[in-house]
C-alpha cells in the first residue's frame, strides 16, 4: 500500500503538479496503465486466499465472490470514520477494481451499525495545533490524493452499489451519493455534516447533491447540515431502496444478484451515458449512444441476449 500523500509529486505550492499526478493516478485507476514513468504511480498488488479475500488493511475488508467485489470500512467503534490509512486503501483498492474484468459490480458498505462517521474528526483535532498554512496544505494534499477514487467510481464502466446502515455522515453522505445505486435500512440517517465543523463538503458531495435533489434544496441540505432519515432521502432521491427493518441484506442481494449476473458491458455503456447526458448536447448524446449500442452489439451477451429472446428463455449474460 502506498501512502500518495507524502509523494514528492504532491507538492502544495504547485497546483499544476497536482493536477497532473492526479490526472495520472487517474489513468492507473481507470486503465491500469500510465504513459510516464513514476515509481509513485503504479497499480497495487493484492494477496487473495481460496475464498476470495484480500488483504489491504484491517480498516478495510475486501472480498470478491462470482463476480462482486465487496468493500466494508472495518472502524465499527468509530463508526467507520475515514482514517489516513483507510483513505489509502481504498484508493489502491479502485485501482485493482479498474484493472479486474472479472469483476461485475461492486459493492460499498460499512461493518458495525454506520455506513461512514465522515472523516476522522479526532485526529482533525491534532491538525488544529498546525499553523494555517501548514493546515492549508496539508488538507489540499489530503483531498487531491482521494480524488482519483472519486474519479474511479464515476469512470469505471460496472455498478457501484452503496448499501447503507446507520450514519452516512460527512464523506460518507458524499460517497453514498458518488455510488450508482444506494440501497438504505430503515433506520439509515444522511448528513451533510462538514459545515458542523466550519468547512465545505468534498469528496464530490457539492458535484452530485445538487445534480440529486436540485439547487435549493442542495443549499439546505449542505448550509444547516441537518440529518436526513432514510425515507426522505428516498423521496428527494438519493435513495433507490429502503429495506424494512430486518430486510437490508435480503433487498440489496437482489439487486446485487441482478447486476452482477447482467450484461456487463450494456451495464457500462448505460451508466456511461446517464452520467454523460447532462453535460452533452442531443447531437453528441446521440453518437455516444451510437458507439455504445454497437460495442455492446459486438459482445457475446448481445448474442446471447438475443438468442435468449427468440427461445422465449432467460438469458445467461456471461459479462462479455
């Protein structure tokens, strides 16, 4: 595991440099490969058991099984608030995840009674005695280093699925919103938190909440940092699925079980443009819809698919 942020390319009195190293561990996330030689920037590797499991950090749990890769922040007594060394291992994690085509769906999920605490508000407390400059660059170093997960999540052409219980405070409100899909208990509790604290949200909390629920309510949601129950949350749509108490694992399986076992590559393609409409005009949607319509109509699935549909039968999407 790498520790990005005392990279020497991460320098806080260069922007330019910054954008650059992110933009590159970007590239290694989303393709598995970098086009300048740098010892920092390089995929990580794994040690995998017989079941599956992956040893990262005890901070984060990691296990793949037919097809899904399961993520689950391991801070219980913290309520799996993020720290230093989670941040990091989720990164290098991503970077796995993106090179990995056996790899269907993700999924994103916290140990314990809470998704995610936000961040690590206790050792904020000991970066509080720093002087403002070295707290400015430090956090502007902290947040450049996570960004790529961010990136990863948005680019990467599979499902990520959230499935949250209890709190989903801070960064985790804005990695619960980052995620394509959000599967809440009934008793899960969303906040916008950082205000609480005399910040700005990150972890592309300000890109997704007002693109999620709309401009004004985003500003009441992110300004008074008020807790947001699970029903409500569904209703201003940040929520897909509310479980009833007893059935999280139940409601989010299936869905699970339904992506995963899914024609990988439409998956993708589908999520690609959703994601896209927003910012496109109808002339370039509709090209990317073209190319996307004939790379899946060059996958074994669509042949499957189609085949499946004339026998009157249910396909079996083989992800390729």
């Amino acid at each position: 595991m790498h520790d990005y942020a005392d990279c020497p390319y991460f320098r806080a009195d260069d922007s330019e440099l910054y954008r650059g190293a992110c933009a590159g561990y970007a590239q290694v996330l989303l393709t598995g490969r970098y086009s300048s030689p740098s010892r920092y920037l390089v995929a990580s590797t794994f040690w995998r058991n017989a079941e599956g499991a992956r040893t990262v950090t005890d901070q984060l749990q990691v296990k793949v099984s037919e097809g899904v890769a399961r993520v689950t922040f391991n801070r219980p007594k913290a309520r799996n608030a993020l720290s230093q060394e989670m941040r990091t291992a989720l990164v290098d994690t991503m970077i796995d995840f993106g090179q990995d085509d056996s790899i269907r769906c993700i999924v994103i999920a916290g140990a314990g009674d809470n998704f995610m605490a936000g961040g690590d508000v206790k050792n904020f407390a000991e970066l509080a005695k720093l002087s403002k400059e070295e707290r400015y660059n430090h956090f502007l170093k902290r947040i450049h280093v996570t960004q790529p997960l961010l990136l990863a999540l948005r680019e990467m052409k599979k499902p990520v699925v959230g499935v949250v219980q209890g709190a989903a405070v801070g960064f985790g409100f804005s990695l619960a919103m980052a995620c394509d899909l959000v599967i809440a208990s009934h008793d899960a509790r969303f906040a916008c938190s950082y205000i609480g604290i005399g910040t700005c949200p990150d972890g592309s909390g300000s890109y997704y909440l007002p693109k999620l629920v709309g401009v004004k309510r985003a500003m009441e949601i992110a300004l008074l940092g008020d807790f947001i129950d699970a029903s409500t949350a569904q209703s201003m749509g940040l929520v897909n699925r509310v479980a009833e108490e007893g059935q999280l694992e139940a409601v989010s399986e299936e869905i699970i079980g339904r992506l995963a076992s899914g024609p990988t590559v439409g998956i993708g393609n589908t999520k690609q443009l959703i994601y896209a409409a927003d910012d496109n005009s109808l002339a370039t949607q509709l090209a990317m819809e073209a190319r996307g319509f004939a790379e899946c109509a060059a996958t074994e699935d669509w042949a499957e698919g189609v085949t499946a549909f004339t026998e009157k039968r249910k396909p079996q999407f083989r992800g390729c």
